[in-house]
C-alpha cells in the first residue's frame, strides 16, 4: 500500500499540542473553508490502557462497524486488539492489515452465504448464530466453524436498543437450538450477548452474564465445553464518561460465575468506547439568520458545512445528541440559537437549541466526540464533501507505537508544524498529492528525515506484537 493522500498520514505534533489547538491552527489560516476532523490517536491508546486496567480479564475485539478508519483499524491491532466483523468486506479491511484470522470473530447472527464462505475461505472460524436458519446454513458452508451462540440481553436503558432484531430467548429458545447444533454435529464453544449500544443500565451486564452462566451449564448437560464469554459491546465512548460503573458490574459478575480464568476466555465487541472521544469535527458557518421581534434580535439560526447526510447522521442512526462549541471566545449576551446543516432538506437540523454568543458568517463550530456511528455512515448528498480526517500523534504516542505492525515509520509525518498540518488540507477540494520529501517537513531536531516516502512501500508481514502496557 501506497500513501498517496496526505489525510492518511500521522501527524506527529509536539506534547503540548492537542486537537484543539491543531484546530483552531488549522481554522485560523484564513484558507479553510471546508468542515474538518482533528483525530488523535493517542486517545485510543489512553482507552485501550484504560480498559487493561479497568477489566484485565476481558479482551477487546473492536467493532469495525462503528468506525472503520484505516487509522482506526491500524492503531488498534498495533496495540494487540481483536476485531469483530460483520461482513465479508470488513473482515478483508481487516485481514488486509495483516491481522491473524484467530484475531476475528464473525459476529452477525444473519450471514449472507456468501459471507459464510469467505469466511472459511480465509479462516475466521469463530462465529455467531441465534436461530435455526443459521445453523442449517453454516451446517452446509462452513460445519466446522466454532459457534457463540447470541442470547437477548437488553438494557432498560441503551442509545440503541439491539434486542428486537438479534439474540434469542435465553431460557426458551438458546436450550433448543443447542440441541439442535448438537444433533447437527455442530461445534458450539460459547455465549455471547449484547446489552445495547451507549448502556445506561450497568447491572444489564450482570443479568446477562447468569444467563450466559444457565447456557454454560445447558452446553455441558449435551456434551459441550464452552470456553468463550462474549459480553459484546455497549461501552460508553465519550470524552465526559467512564467505564468505571459497568467494569465493576462485570469484573464482580465474572467473579461470581466464572471464577476460574483457566476455563473461560471473556471477550467483548466495543466499538463506541475506542473512538468515539478520538475525533473532534469543526464546522463553518456559511450563512445566519436573525430572528428579529420588536427590533431585537430574539433567536438566530446558523448554517454549517457539515450536517445529518454527513457527520450528523447519528443523530438519526444513532440517536445522538451533540453540543456546538464555538471556536472563537466571546463575551457578551447569549441568544437562543438553532444549527442547520447544509443540504435543502428541512430535515437537515444538527440542534433545534442552544445558546450561544452571536457569532458571524465564517466563524467555527467544535462538535467532539464524533468519532462513533458518524463517518462510515455519511453521504455527499446535495453536492456537499464529507470532511477530510487530519491525524495527530503526540511524539510520546509516536514513539510508542512506530514500530508496532501493521503501523510503521512511513505512516508518520515528523515535524507537524502549522504549515505542514495545513499542507493536507483540500482547499480547492481535489486530491492533494504533494511530495512529502520536502527538506522543510522534516523535524527540526530529531535528525531524522523523511526521504523519498513516495518509494516507502508498506509491507505485510505481519509479526506478532503483545500489547503495549
Ligand atoms: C454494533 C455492535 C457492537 C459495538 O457496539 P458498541 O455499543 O459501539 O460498543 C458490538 N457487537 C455487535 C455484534 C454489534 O452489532
């Protein structure tokens, strides 16, 4: 793989830098124009430490689904993450960077086919089903694969509810379909189940685990051995929450009914938790509205380059809820304000109020934590781009991770000055193809330089890293 666009490269910005500063960097050149994303993965690494300390026992195959960036993907199998896939296309991103298949679960109750073969084909084996259907499905196409089946285990609270279209009925369905997958000669290893996605109910965790436990016991009554807790995801992402509560719940639930590490593997699918925090999305206003009533200004409508066809979409898909920040300090009166997106569609409104500082055409509006359920979702309907990703490392994180595959030096830009960050943007909305050898982009004081990238090829062979601690 060649980098031909900038926007894939990792900035590698000084320690005291962070998305903000980078943005508003970025924002006050005076030539930006376009929405933009500042995403730093150095946040990832912070979750992935947090979620070490917090459940030890617990190992993450993150949810390509919820952002499958490139950079994403890399980062998290640099620091020796698992993956869930969904689809044939996300297990190919995935397998593409080098990740073992053993590092794959194919969690999609509802397999097309020829998904199902694929996935032979290239020896992702693990796999879950909730239903009949599949079982006779992948008896035909795949009768070795290693099955999880996926009980319901809602949350009374969740941003999405997931129960109503997968996992079935843990004390009324699950005992049948083991018989079933017994009577096909099928090799069942464990429970998986997910609460629903952005939990507000942390004890959901602890009610899905004992039934998890009940199907254990189940398996075993019919011969089965089952080695594997899948907990699922559910996981809150942002940048004001924690995973504190629910890692209590499941460390004590663990505790509880599978004591013994040696006989049960726990596994979970987070996707929202890894990063959602990570992108920070800056938005123009290109035109207001002034709502006058006796001569006065009484609420203002705003309208930014970014909205839900694009990064907002989660606010429909996702049941989002976000908070325009604006840039720029302001003192003074706040009105009560909407934010518009850019399409023609009425639907296209990104808050219906807020209050803000008047604020003028051209101005910048922050949205953090938009690194979940936004990107992978969004369209260019009505002729309006979908933001350009720049990609910040501090020079700690940087050197942490350089030499961890799938990562390499040649994903790193040195030196992330202003002009350099500035050097990736699109102004003129074609794809930037600029030589990167330029003696003025290498870092000052390191010594090292980034000679001819354009001949840096990447490689595959993919070596085994243990997580970075
Ligand atoms: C979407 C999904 C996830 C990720 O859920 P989060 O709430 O983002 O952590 C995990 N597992 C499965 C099967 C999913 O469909």
């Amino acid at each position: 793989m060649k980098f031909t666009n900038l926007d894939e490269r990792i900035h590698v910005v000084h320690p005291d830098s962070d998305s903000w500063k980078i943005i508003r960097d970025i924002a006050e050149s005076g030539v930006q124009e376009e929405p933009f994303y500042v995403f730093d993965i150095g946040d990832i690494v912070h979750k992935y430490k947090e979620w070490k300390l917090k459940m030890p026992r617990v190992e993450p195959f993150y949810a390509v689904k919820c952002n499958d960036s490139s950079t994403v993907l890399e980062v998290l199998a640099a620091l020796g993450t698992s993956f869930d896939c969904a689809s044939k296309g996300e297990i190919m991103k995935v397998m593409e960077l080098g990740v073992d298949p053993s590092r794959i679960i194919f969690a999609n109750p509802t397999k097309p086919a020829s998904h199902i073969r694929h996935a032979a084909a290239m020896g992702v084996d693990t796999m879950t089903f909730d239903n009949e259907t599949e079982l006779h499905k992948i008896k035909s196409l795949f009768p070795t694969a290693k099955l999880v089946i996926r009980i319901r285990a809602d949350a009374a609270v969740a941003q999405c509810q997931l129960g109503m279209k997968f996992g079935c009925d843990a004390n009324t369905e699950a005992p049948r379909l083991l018989k079933l997958a017994r009577s096909l000669d099928l090799d069942v290893i464990g429970v998986s189940f997910h609460v629903g996605s952005g939990c507000g109910d942390p004890p959901a965790f602890r009610r899905a685990i004992a039934s998890a436990k009940m199907l254990f016991n189940a398996g075993e009554n019919l011969g089965y051995n089952f080695r594997i807790l899948d907990i699922g995801g559910g996981f809150p992402g942002n940048k004001n929450s924690s995973i504190h509560k629910i890692s209590e719940v499941v460390n004590a639930a663990l505790e509880d009914y599978f004591p013994d590490p040696g006989l049960v593997r726990v596994i979970a699918e987070p996707g929202r938790f890894f990063v959602a925090s990570a992108f920070t999305l800056a938005t123009n206003i290109h035109s207001k509205r002034e709502i006058p009533a006796g001569g006065e200004t009484t609420s203002v409508m705003y309208y930014i380059n970014d909205g839900v066809y694009g990064s907002f979409n989660s606010l429909l898909y996702d049941h989002a809820h976000v908070t325009p920040i604006p840039l720029k300090n302001h003192s003074g009166k706040l009105y009560p304000s909407s934010v518009w997106g850019p399409t023609c569609d009425g639907l296209d409104q990104v808050t219906e109020m807020a209050l803000l500082p008047l604020m003028s055409v051209g101005e910048w509006i922050i949205f953090e934590d938009m690194g979940a359920y936004t990107l992978p979702v969004a369209s260019p309907f009505n002729g309006f781009p979908l933001p350009k990703v720049h990609v910040i490392a501090d020079e700690t994180i940087w050197y942490m991770l350089k030499d961890h595959l799938p990562l390499t030096e040649d994903h790193f830009v040195l030196g992330g000055t202003p002009n350099n960050l500035r050097l990736g943007l699109d102004i003129a909305g074609n794809e930037v193809m600029q030589d990167w050898s330029m003696p003025s982009l290498c870092h000052q004081d390191s010594g090292s330089s980034l000679e001819d990238t354009s001949s840096s090829a990447f490689h595959f062979d993919y070596v085994e890293v243990g997580p970075i601690n």
